[in-house]
C-alpha cells in the first residue's frame, strides 16, 4: 500500500478554523484527521503540503519511522510551528492503519483502558459573577460534571470573537470562553493591572460554587498572563474553593517559574497545550512544575508523541487532561489517547449546543454524550469521518487574537 495524495481543507467552525486532512492510498483506503492552530492556519497548512513532498510514494502503515524522518530531516526541530502540521498527518495515518487492519486505533496504541472519556465543558464567566453563575448552572442542566472558563475579567465578558474583514465584523463564541475581557488583551505578565483584579476573580468563583455545588469540577485556565508572584496570589485566594486545577498561571516557556508556582499552591497546576514533542514536555515532568499535564494531540506531535508524553507523566504520579477546544476528529483523536492510557483525569470540548450541532454537520458518527463522558467510538481507525460536501458551509475566516 502507497500513498498518493494528500489534501487539505480549511473549515471555519464557530470561533476557530479546523484544518481537515485528507491521505489517499492505492488500496482505496482514506485516513482523516484535523488539527486547529489558531491565528496560524494558512501556515499549518503549507506545512502540511511540505510533508506531502515526502509522504506521497511511502507505505502508510510505517508511522513511527515517517514520524522520525519528517521530524529530524527538517533539521529545524521542535516547536509546535514544526509539529502541528506532523501531529495531522500522524493522526491520518493511524486513521489508515486502523481501518486497514479493521480496529479502532486505541487497539493499536494498547487500549482500552476505559469504555468512556470524562469531559467538561467551557463555562464563559460572562460580565458578573451572576452571570458567571447562570453559565454555571447552564453547564450542569447540559449533563457535566466538571466545566472550565478562562480567567475572568482578563476573559469572557464579550460573546464574540473578532474576525478579520473589511467590515470589521465578530463571529458568537458559541460557548467558547475565552472571549475579550475588560483588560488589556496584550497586557504583559509584569505590567501592573488594578489592585482589585484578583480579589474580583474569587468573587466569580465564590458565585459559581455556591451556583453548581461542591461536587462539581472546576478550572480556570490563565492562558499565561500573570507573574509568579501574581499566580500564587490567584492561587491563595481560589485555595478554598477546591478547583481541580489551576491552568497556564504564568507564560509557557519557564518550566522553572512554574515550578515555583506549582510548589507554593494547594491547588494543581496545569499546562501543556503548547508543548511539542517529549522533548519540550521533558523539563516540566521533571521538574514536576504540574500535577496536570496537558499535551494536544493535533500539536503537540501526533497520537505517539502524546502517549510517550502520558508515559513520561505517569513515573511522576501526573495527571493527563489532553488540550482540545477543537473539532470534532482532534476530539476523537484525543478519546483514542484517553483510552489507551493509565493516568488519564478528563478530557476538554466547548460542550456548547451550539458547538456541537456544528460538529456533526461536518462529521459522522456525532460523538455520543452520556452522564458526563463521551462513549468510544467501536469503528476501525479513529471511527468517525468527516463530511466533505458539509465544509463548503463553513468557509475558513482569518480569526484575530491576542493572548
């Protein structure tokens, strides 16, 4: 079996645009994957093609020996720049392989070690802690257990997202939370911002724990805009409030900076979304800067890299909770990952209505949802397939963001 093409589609879904790979072989067998890497996709997807120069003539079913070549041949290692558009056609790949051998591919990767992935949804704090509340109990009435907003103020005060056109025009979030807040959305981690900021950010929380009561799980994910010193602030004012996990407190790049943040909070660190490789995930295990480790499959280098990733984790008692506010083949993606380790905790997805409609026009089966958890999909290869003729209705956008 050969490769002989592979293509790629940019679809614009919601506040993000899912870049869909497609590999064709000479046995008429097709894998399917998708990653998201926002502000980036054009540039993802020329990587994609650049890959291709190599791919298209390989045997498919060789994944860890392509994985390697395409990896060190670029000579420019690292970085998820180089590793997104690797993570995609790994993930197609394996796609190939488990339907040419007729399993899923969590067989393939060792599993399963559960029959359903636990998962929470994105809970956007809104403008008040009130409304902070509703959303909260919003998320619950939909049948979670565990939710996550971005850090409030910093974050999710507005409902849209701004897309780049001659109009100036704004796209709804669709649940997603990490929304413009009343900050400064380039305000740098040693810039000061109001006194009050974070005696605020308890206030929300205090609100939406007392709305979904104590046994519900909470986060809130920083995307990196605070100091050391301001991150263990947060921390000691969120500490009686029982968070599962504190996320991205302090910028990616200083593994030893979020150590000391992670050594100073009773609540657990999280990070890892923009790690790539084992490589790059190496110093924060290590040094156990987090108790939750947060690779994405779709960047951080494709399904084996994560597993190595998990495995990495688990001789220091880690936690994984894989990186996914993305569509619905990186979700499934990242269930085959769910399902294939031992130190699994919980898995991200918007969880909106809105989100999810979306999802299953461009894809088939729609992932199945029960008291919490998504149910594995029991198809060869990743088990759900795209639905090509559904992405002319959601064109790619050039998104705007900032951190």
């Amino acid at each position: 079996m050969k490769i002989t093409s592979v293509q790629t589609y940019a679809v614009g879904l919601g506040f993000r645009n899912c870049l869909f790979v497609r590999i064709d072989t000479d046995a008429g067998i097709t894998g399917w994957a998708e990653t998201v890497f926002k502000r980036k996709t054009k540039t993802i997807e020329q990587g994609v093609h650049e890959l291709a120069r190599y791919l298209v003539g390989q045997d498919p079913m060789r994944i860890e020996d392509h994985w390697e070549k395409m990896y060190r041949d670029s000579f420019w290692v690292g970085g998820p720049m180089h590793t997104t558009p690797l993570s995609v056609v790994e993930i197609a790949l394996w796609d190939i392989k488990g339907k040419a051998l007729g399993v899923p591919v969590y067989q393939l990767l060792g599993g399963p070690t559960r029959d359903r992935i636990l998962v929470y949804a994105h809970c956007p704090a809104g403008a008040t802690p009130e409304e902070f509340a509703a959303n909260g109990r919003a998320v619950v009435t939909r049948g979670y257990k565990a939710m996550k907003t971005t850090l409030p103020v910093f974050y999710g005060a507005k409902r849209t997202v701004a897309v780049k056109t001659a109009e100036g025009t704004s796209e709804a979030a669709r649940g997603y939370s990490g929304t413009w807040g009343v900050l400064d959305r380039s305000l740098k981690e040693t810039e000061f911002f109001p006194s009050d900021t974070i005696p605020r950010i308890r206030e929300f929380f205090v609100a939406l724990r007392e709305a979904v009561g104590p046994s519900t799980g909470l986060m809130v994910d920083c995307h990196g805009r605070l100091s050391p010193a301001n991150s263990i602030r947060l921390c000691e004012a969120l500490a009686d409030l029982n968070l599962m996990f504190i996320e991205e407190p302090v910028p990616p790049e200083n593994a030893e900076a979020l150590a000391k943040v992670a050594e100073a909070s009773s609540t657990s660190i999280a990070a890892g979304e923009r790690w790539a490789t084992i490589y790059g995930a190496r110093d924060f295990i290590v040094r156990q800067a987090v108790a939750v480790a947060q690779p994405d499959v779709v960047n951080c280098g494709g399904l084996a890299q994560a597993k190595k990733i998990a495995a990495l984790a688990e001789a220091y008692y880690i936690g994984i909770a894989p990186h996914n506010p993305n569509g619905p083949l990186a979700t499934v993606a990242a269930m085959h990952l769910a399902a294939s380790i031992p130190n699994f905790l919980i898995l991200e997805t918007i969880g909106s209505d809105e989100d999810k409609a979306i999802q299953a026009e461009v894809s088939r089966p729609a992932l199945r949802f029960e008291d919490g958890h998504l149910l594995l999909p029991e198809g060869p290869g990743l088990g759900v397939e795209p639905v090509p003729e559904a992405f002319e209705q959601y064109p790619y956008q050039p998104f705007e963001g900032w951190r």
